[in-house]
C-alpha cells in the first residue's frame, strides 16, 4: 500500500537552516533591514511566516543573526589582515587590494552589508548593533596602528585613530560606489590612491 502525501502549510521536512538563513543574508545584503519585509523573508526562503519565526525569531534576531554568519562569512578580511601582516601599513594595504573584488562579487550583492544594512531604518537596536559592529573595526585598526607606533615603525606624533577611521571611511565610499554600480577596475584605481595617501 502506497504511503499518504499529505501537504502542510509552514516550514517543509527537509528545511535547511543554512540554506535558508544565507538566502535571508542576501536578501538583507541587497534591500537591508528596512526595506526587507517579513512576506520578502517568507517568499525567499520558500517558507510560511510561522516558521520563519519558529526557526529565526522575529525581523529583527534574523537581522542579527544573518550580519552575524554574514561577518564570517562573506566579511572577515579586515581582521584577517590586522591578523595576519605584520604591521598596519601591509593590513591597510591589504584591505585596500581586496575590497574591489569583495565588494563587486558575481552572484552576490554588490558593495557590504554592515556598511549599508541599516540604510533607511530608525529601528534603534538595528542602527546600534551595525554602529558598533563597524566601529569595533575602527578600534582594531587603531590598535595595530598604535602597535606600529610603540614599535617604532610610524612615527609617535601618528593619529592612530584618525587613521583607522580613514582607512575604514575608504572602505566605506568603495562599497557605496559598489552599490552604485562602479566597476571593480574603477574601485581598484581608488584603492591605490588611497594605499598611497595611507603610506
């Protein structure tokens, strides 16, 4: 005897988080926050608005979640260069040379999500967590910066600060410029000019 096929509403048997949430990451990525409803949620991820609930929790903790595997995910090179070179010059030079290609990727949105996600929202809690999410970058350049410093390797009058908040006010503007269509050739020709104002 044939087993019964019985349709339900809600969340399929064979749901995949993963696949899901990564769906609902560039749904953000392309619209952010505001503009990204929870029917666009619904509709993306092939699922009813029970279940996105159940499985993610309300607009907001997916928001969060999503900028959070987003970071690891698809970001990450900033602090993998203030990780991985030796002083904050190779970093700044580093991060320059990568974020053209980062920010104009096939298949992906164009430009960064924790830079433009919150454009639009006056949803406090959203501004906040990408405020301090972006300035949490700034801080870390401003450590390698002042590392360099007491090491001798820029000079003891060097802004560190001012030069972290540069260096991420480029990173900024290229992925905007992304957004707005640039080329990664044209994104490239402003990062070497800002790698030249930096050394």
């Amino acid at each position: 005897m044939a087993a019964m096929v019985t349709k339900t509403r809600g969340r399929p048997r064979s749901f995949d988080r993963e696949a899901a949430l990564d769906k609902a990451i560039r749904l953000f990525w392309r619209r952010g926050y505001e503009a990204t409803s929870v029917r666009d949620l619904t509709e993306e991820l092939g699922i009813g608005a029970p279940s996105l609930y159940s499985a993610f929790g309300d607009k907001q903790r997916l928001f969060a979640e999503a900028l959070r595997v987003y970071d690891a995910q698809y970001g990450g090179f900033i602090e993998a260069a203030l990780a991985e070179e030796p002083t904050a010059e190779r970093a700044a030079a580093r991060v320059f040379a990568e974020a053209p290609g980062r920010y104009t990727r096939r298949g992906l949105p164009k430009g960064c999500l924790v830079i433009s996600g919150d454009g639009g929202t006056t949803d406090a809690d959203v501004i906040g967590c990408l405020r301090r999410l972006r300035e949490s970058k700034v801080t870390a350049f401003a450590a390698k910066v002042r590392a360099d410093v007491a090491a001798g390797r820029l000079p003891e009058d060097t802004d560190a600060r001012a030069l972290a908040r540069y260096t991420m006010s480029v990173l900024t503007g290229l992925a905007q410029a992304a957004r707005d269509g640039a080329s990664r050739a044209e994104l490239e020709a402003v990062a070497r000019i800002a790698e030249r104002a930096w050394g």
